[in-house]
C-alpha cells in the first residue's frame, strides 16, 4: 500500500509543477508583451498570438492530469483539494493567457505613440 500511495504522490508532485511551469510561461510571454508594446516591430507580437494555443495545451494537458488522478486514484478530503486548486489555478493562467494573446493582437493592429502625453 506504501509504494501505492508514493506512485500518487508523485502523481500529484507532478500536477502542481505543470501549473508551476504554467505560470512561469504566462509570466515570461507577460515581460515579453510588456515588450512588445514598446516596440516598433510587430513580429513579436504576431509569435505571441501564434503561440496562445500552447497554454490552451498546457490547461487542457492539466486538467486531463487531475482527473485521471481523481478517477484512478480516489484521493483522500487533503488531496483533492490539491487537485481541485491545481484545475482552478490552471483555469485562470489559461485566461491570463488569452489576455495576453489579446494584448498582442491589438499591439499589431495600432501604432503607439511613446512620446504623446495624456492630460486628464
């Protein structure tokens, strides 16, 4: 039983570092769209753009991880917490990510102009 609930435990170490990694995707293309914003060149946005379907993998990739360990595993009242919070979580960085995209979309679509001063 001992080795059994070790295999789970690794299971579940496993989920929580693909959302570690998750969120560490979304804060780097996050820096690079701040990036972006500044710049003159539109390429890099049209990449982030290009690139919002590899979160959209990652939660999908997640999600298909915590239910297989919900339905094969019967974790106890503590764990699925975990795996709950780890589905949520990953939930959210996907959106963040969509709103990154969206950022990056409209960063190809206008020119801004660095110089100009808002007066309220």
């Amino acid at each position: 039983m001992t080795v059994y609930r070790e295999k789970f435990h690794e299971e579940l170490n496993s989920l929580i570092s693909e959302c570690i990694i998750l969120g560490k995707e979304c804060h780097v293309r996050l820096a690079n769209t701040v990036e972006i914003l500044v710049a003159e060149n539109i390429d890099e946005a049209r990449k982030v753009v290009r690139k919002d379907a590899e979160i959209n993998k990652m939660e999908a990739d997640i999600n298909a991880h915590a239910i297989n360990l919900i339905t094969t595993q019967a974790p106890v009242a503590t764990d699925l917490r975990m795996i709950i919070s780890c589905i949520k979580i990953a939930d959210n960085l996907e959106r963040i990510g969509d709103n990154i995209s969206n950022v990056a979309e409209v960063r190809k679509r206008i020119k801004i102009r660095m110089n100009a001063r808002c007066s309220v």
